[in-house]
C-alpha cells in the first residue's frame, strides 16, 4: 500500500503474464493428451507407407489389401483392423413423410469390428463385440443418434448413405472425446466396402494407395516396431514386383499420429513448443519487472533494514520478509491472471476450433502447473531483491549511505532490461516474418485465377450424373453474373490431390517420379485462367483421349522445349494418349511443397465440383441464383459452396492461429515490458529531482533533460537488438525451411523490429521524463 504503483504495475504485469502461462498450458496438456485414454495405447500403432521415388513422400494410408495381407501373414499383433475415411458424406433419415438430410463434414468411417477391440471406444446400447458383424450395419454416437431421431431409440433405425445404400443402426456410442484424431461419429461394417468403394474392396489392388485407407494395429506384448519393419521387405517381395518396389511401409505409434505432419499431423510438436517458450518468455519478462523495480526501490527501504537491524533481525528473517512480500503480491497476481484467462479461453476455442475449459480441481495437472508456476515466480522475482535488500549494512543504511552499485542498477539491472527488451524484439521479428510469409503465400501469382471462383459440390454417383451436370451448366450459364464454369475433380490448388505412375513414349519403364493428375472438362483452362506456353487445349470430351501438362513434367522427362512432348504419346491413369497442350507451371498444393508435375484430362466420372466464375460485383445476388438452381437439379443433395480462395487458405490454418497468438503474446511482452520501463523511469525521476533542477537552472533545455533518461535505454535497446537479432533470425531460418517457396529475411525486417521497439520505447520514456523536464525547478530544488 505505501508503494501503490509499484504494486500495480508487479501485479499487473505478472497476472498477465500468468494467465498467458495458464492458457498455454491447457491448450499444450490437451495435445499432448490426444489419444491418451486407450488402455493399450503403448502397443497401438498405425501402418504408414513412404513412397520412394526421386523424392520421398508420405501418406498415411497402405493398399487396400494390405490389413488382410498382415493379419494372414504375420503374428506380431494381438489385433489388427482396417479403417477407411469418407469425408463429407451425406446421410438421409426418413421422419415419416419428411426425409432429413445431413452433410457430415468428418463423414464415416468403414472399420473392420476389431477395430473396437484396438480402441476404446465404448457402446452405451448395443454389443461392441458383435454390432458390426453383418454388412449395412452401422454404429453411432449419442451425439448423432440425438441429431437424427431426437428422443427416439436409434437401435434398428436405417440411414442413407449418398442417397444409394441403407444401413441398420446396431449400437449408440458413447460420445467421441474432443482429444483423439479418430473424430469420426459414424461407423459401418467393412463388409459394406463393396458399396462405398469398389478399388478399396478389391483384394487385388497392391498398386494405388488411397490416403483414408488405414492399418491399426494392437501389437503383442513384447514385440517392437522395429521387429515389423525387419519383416516388411520379404512381405513387399511377396506382392510386388522388383521393379514395383517404391513403396516403403512404417510402423507409427499412436502418439506421434497427432504431431506428425509427414502423415497429415494437426500440429507440429514444435508449434507446441514454440508457444511454451513464449509463455516461458512473458513469465520472465514480468519477473525482470519485479526485480528491477525492487532493486531501484531498495535505496529507499535501506533505513528501514538499518533499524531492523540493529533492534536484533537476522538477515535471513529480512531476506524471508521480502520473499513473503513477493508472495502475497504473486498471490494477488495469481487469483487474477486465473480469472484473466477464464476470459480468455472462449477466443482460444474460437481460434482453435476446440472446446476447452479451465477447471481448477478436474485433474491434478492444472493446479500443480499453476502451483509450480507460482513457486517459480516467488523464487525469481523475489530471492534477489530479498538478498540485496537485507545485505545493507545497518551503518551505512541508517546514514543513506548505501551505495546505488550495492541495489545492482549498474550491472544486473542492465541485463535484466537488455533481457527484457531482447524477448520483446524476438517476438517483435517473429511476428513480422510469420506475416510476411503468410502475406506471401496468399498474395503472390499462383499461376492461375482464384478470385470470384465457387466451388460447388457435384454428386456423381447417380446414373443420371452426365445428363444433370449438363443441365447444371446450361442453367448456371444464363445467369447474368456468372462468367465460366468449369466441372473438374478438382481446382488446381486443393488438399485433395491423385498421383500415379507416367511412361513417356516407347521408353521401357515407369519414370521414377510421379504425376498429379487433373480430372477436368474443355473450360477448366479459360475458368482457372490456366496460359497455355505451347499446343492447344484438348477437345471436349467425356473420356480420356488427349491429355494436358504442364513445365514442370516436360523439365522431369529431359525434353528441351514445350514443343516437343507436343502429339508424343504418355501413358497416365491406365490411358494412352497423345500430349495437345503444356500449361504454364502453377502452384497445386500449398507453398510448402514444390510445384509437381501434372497432366490434365477429361473423364467426367471423377467430376467432383463445378467451378463457377463470377462477377462479384453482385456477388449476393448471383450466389442466391446459383444455390436455387443447384437445389433445382439435385434436390436430394444438401448445398454446400466455398470460394476457391477460402478453400486455398485453408493451407495456412494453423500458421494464420499461430500468427494470431503471437501477435497477442508479442503485444502483452511489450506492454509487460513498457510498465517495467515506466516504474524504472518513474524512479529515475525521483531519484534525479535535485540534479534536473540543477540543470534547467543552469540553462538546460527540455530536450536535454529527456536525452538524460533516453541515453542509457537507447545503449540498451541497441545490446538487446544484437543478441535478439541472430536469435530471432535462426528460429525463423528454422519455421521457414517448412516453405518450398519463402520470403527472404532482409536486413529491413530487422530494422523494422528495432524502429518499432525504439518508439515504443521513446513514448514509454518521453511521457514519464516529459512530466519531470517540465515540473518547476525551484520547486525541484526545495524537494531535499
């Protein structure tokens, strides 16, 4: 109390600095606890496939056969099964008269029944063991039963697949829990597979892998991934040819599914990490305060230890004094960074599509974390000043003699705010780098047109699929904002992309290097604004007879120029054909991997979406025609559009959340960091009243008197900008090296940082040290 804003600005800067603390950890213990609730989640393992050609490349899934080829020819797992993924799929319900239709964007998944052997995922109606015994049988989760049927038993109900196969509701899961990757809610007998999809039920297909196609295993007690991949190359000599050998199957635990982005990972560990270092940062640079402003305060305390002193304290009874001072202002601190990050967590489910919660006393790790942190704080904010403060000697205290070198504010004062100033230009570089790489990657040409482009759905599993789809367009096309359509599987740039084998002419073998294939009709050059660098485009057509690429597979098969893979014969897809046309190169995935080659076709059985170009001028307008006439020709469909574009920064997901975050972290080190500045200012004040009167009176200028409280804040700036600059140069050297395609870290993006930090600094200085240089200065000289 005698020390209001001292208080304040220790009180404030700590809780916001632990409640960042707080908010990190949970967000850090709920990844790091996916998947952690299966009983024999140390011998769960998935099989993943490298395929090694000039490049390696991953995928989590295997070949179709694969699950039954292990379980017939190894007895390394107690258990093994298959699960396949359907994304997006649509599920009709018959209510009478009415019949519901929902579009499930994690859509179903096909498991074999011991898959809930492997798993727990527990049924509250129903026989685990024996639900998905028999074909167009299905499970589902409470959560779905209550959306389908309300209060209605869903056991012996039937649902609708895309519109074509009805399945019988044997068992009602328990809810799925937010923290696993299996986030599926419907699941339907394997035995169904031959009505979903006919290349992964046949047994025969060692030759294409499809990346929703999985291999879970439970291995036996005692057996090691290590031992399973010793026995993978015979089992590959088995099925495959020697010329066929490019695939390479791993064994993955069940932890690493979430973290490993090779194999489609939500996250990165190191992302993870990342955040825990920022949260680490801002707990000390709220400390660094404490520190300081307790040492540039101890002068002033020094009678106070003097007297206590010579009435009988030890210096350990002052040194405890101080650290029970510092707990009761970390206490204050702690009680309202807890309720600062119950505010806080609402924006972090928003930001990160979860649904997480702060609850002191659901399990022990929250309140031990905030325990630890708590000691932690206490320790380094208060063990220093506490030895300072009762190492004055009682002599010299009771006459204020205790020397401004004994309170440290000319040597670790000075590394505690060149420390401070460091943290707060790293994230400062930190955050402009992430931004200019985000700027970059959604800015720059990606070699075609992704502005006023909507993605509509098209169902093509219907055998009227040819006869609507061209209704689709002739009613699309007439109206009047709608510029070109285009139905292809997929735009040039997607998540979803197909890659098989390519010969070139007579040569004997299969290039060593895939080729990302394009299914699409005669418009999708002109809707995607595709250049054309050599031939034409291919003729309309419904089947594949002509085939279009693109640079880059013209430079992997050697040929010196456009014009000579032109009217040469490829073999892609299983299909001969001649090459009409070379595309200028484009981006197809995300700038993180490079461009591939590719070959464009026509086969109207994989058409997949309608890209519709408008004008978005009446963007509203036009997007309500399109809906009506879509509905119109399928109505047994739910509608469901997307502009490109967005589809497009779906690549950038978790680096646009990370960005987010750091910008918010960066801003709370450097508001942390500018209270510091301000109480260290503040004090300066005090402690200079006498000597800034001497001054004015003498002739000094305003400008004068704010250079004597910038000069040594601008020295330590520029120290702190020399150890933050290789730092922070090296950590975004390493986020970077995930880009194929990157933005050159200049000498400007520093200079940046460092302008920025230098005028947040000179406001935080020049406000305090103003108020000083103009306060009268006979009054500053009657102060002592």
């Amino acid at each position: 109390m005698r020390h209001k804003s001292n208080s304040l600005i220790n009180i404030v800067g700590l809780s916001l600095s632990i409640a960042c603390g707080i908010l990190i950890f949970t967000l850090v213990n709920f990844h790091l606890s996916f998947d952690d609730f299966h009983p024999n989640k140390e011998r769960i393992y998935r099989i993943v496939t490298e395929i090694h050609n000039q490049e390696v490349s991953y995928t989590p899934g295997v070949p179709p056969p694969f699950t039954k080829a292990f379980r017939n020819d190894f007895t390394f797992a107690e258990k093994v099964a298959r699960a396949v993924n359907f994304r997006g799929e649509l599920i009709s319900v018959t209510d009478g008269k009415e019949i519901k239709k929902f579009k499930e964007e994690n859509g179903i998944v096909c498991v074999e029944p011991s898959f809930f052997e492997i798993f727990n995922f527990p049924l509250v109606q129903g026989d685990i063991k024996h639900a998905l015994d028999e074909p167009y049988t299905a499970i589902i989760t409470q959560k779905i039963a209550n959306k389908y049927f309300g209060t209605e038993d869903a056991i012996g109900k039937i649902i609708r697949i895309d519109n074509k196969t009805d399945f019988k509701i044997t068992g009602i899961l328990k809810d799925i829990p937010a923290n696993t990757d299996r986030n599926q809610e419907i699941y339907v007998s394997d035995l169904s597979m031959k009505s979903l999809s006919n290349f992964i039920s046949n047994d025969q297909a060692w030759g294409g892998i499809n990346s929703e196609t999985h291999c879970f295993v439970l291995l036996k007690s005692g057996i090691t991934p290590r031992d399973v991949e010793k026995a993978f190359p015979a089992f590959m000599h088995k099925y495959y040819k020697p010329d066929d050998l490019a695939f390479v199957f791993k064994v993955q635990s069940l932890s690493d599914i979430h973290f490993n982005s090779n194999y489609d990972g939500y996250a990165d560990r190191k992302y993870l990490w990342s955040l825990s270092f920022i949260g680490l940062f801002l707990i000390i640079t709220a400390c660094v305060n404490f520190i300081n402003l307790s040492t540039a305060h101890a002068v002033s305390r020094s009678k106070e230890v003097g007297i206590r002193k010579v009435l009988g304290s030890l210096r350990s009874q002052l040194f405890w004094q101080f650290i029970a001072e510092t707990t009761l202002i970390t206490l204050f601190a702690v009680i309202l960074a807890f309720m600062l990050a119950e505010l806080g967590i609402p924006y972090l489910n928003e930001l990160f599509k979860t649904q997480l919660s702060i609850h002191l006393f659901r399990d022990y790790k929250l309140p031990l974390f905030i325990f630890l942190l708590f000691s932690v704080v206490v320790f380094l904010a208060g063990s220093y000043p506490g030895l300072i403060i009762s190492g004055f000697q009682p002599v010299l205290a009771l006459k204020g003699k205790s020397s401004q070198k004994a309170s440290g504010r000319f040597s670790l004062r000075r590394i505690l705010v060149v420390t401070q100033f460091a943290i707060s230009q790293m994230l400062i570089i930190g955050t402009i780098v992430i931004a200019s790489q985000m700027s970059y990657s959604k800015n720059s040409d990606l070699g075609f047109s992704k502005d006023g482009i909507v993605m509509l759905p098209v169902p093509i599993n219907d055998s009227t699929g040819k006869n609507r789809m061209q209704s689709l367009r002739n009613r699309l096309a007439a109206i009047p904002g709608v510029e070109d359509i285009s139905f292809c599987m997929q735009a040039p740039a997607s998540q979803s992309n197909n890659t098989t084998d390519i010969i070139f002419e007579n040569r004997p073998k299969d290039e060593p290097w895939g080729v990302n294939t394009k299914d699409a009709d005669d418009q999708y050059l002109t809707t995607f604004g595709l250049k054309l660098v050599a031939g034409r485009n291919f003729y309309r057509s419904d089947t594949i007879r002509e085939f279009i690429v693109n640079e880059t597979l013209v430079k992997k098969l050697n040929l010196k120029s456009p014009e000579e893979i032109i009217n040469k014969n490829v073999r892609i897809n299983g299909k001969v054909a001649p090459v009409v046309g070379v595309v200028k190169d484009f981006y197809n995935y995300s700038f993180r991997t490079d461009i591939a080659a590719i070959a464009i076709f026509s086969n109207y059985t994989n058409y997949q979406n309608c890209a519709v170009k408008i004008n978005l001028a009446n963007t509203k307008a036009t997007l309500s025609s399109i809906e009506k006439i879509w509905n119109d020709v399928y109505p047994e469909y739910v509608f469901d559009s997307q502009f490109l574009d967005e589809r497009i920064a779906r690549f950038y997901e978790l680096d646009d959340i990370m960005l987010k975050i750091i910008e918010i972290l960066a801003a709370i080190a450097i508001f942390i960091g500018c209270l510091g500045l301000y109480g260290l200012v503040s004090f300066m004040a005090v402690q200079k009243t006498k000597e800034i009167g001497v001054r004015k009176v003498l002739g000094a200028g305003i400008w004068n008197i704010l250079w004597l409280f910038g000069k040594e804040f601008i020295f330590l700036l520029i120290i702190a900008f020399v150890i933050a600059a290789p730092l922070a140069w090296w950590a975004m050297h390493r986020y970077l090296q995930d880009f194929k395609y990157q933005i050159h870290i200049g000498i400007d993006l520093f200079l940046a940082a460092l302008l920025g930090t230098f005028i947040i600094a000179a406001i935080t200085v020049s406000y305090r040290s103003l108020k000083a240089a103009l306060a009268n200065p006979v009054k500053s000289l009657r102060s002592e």
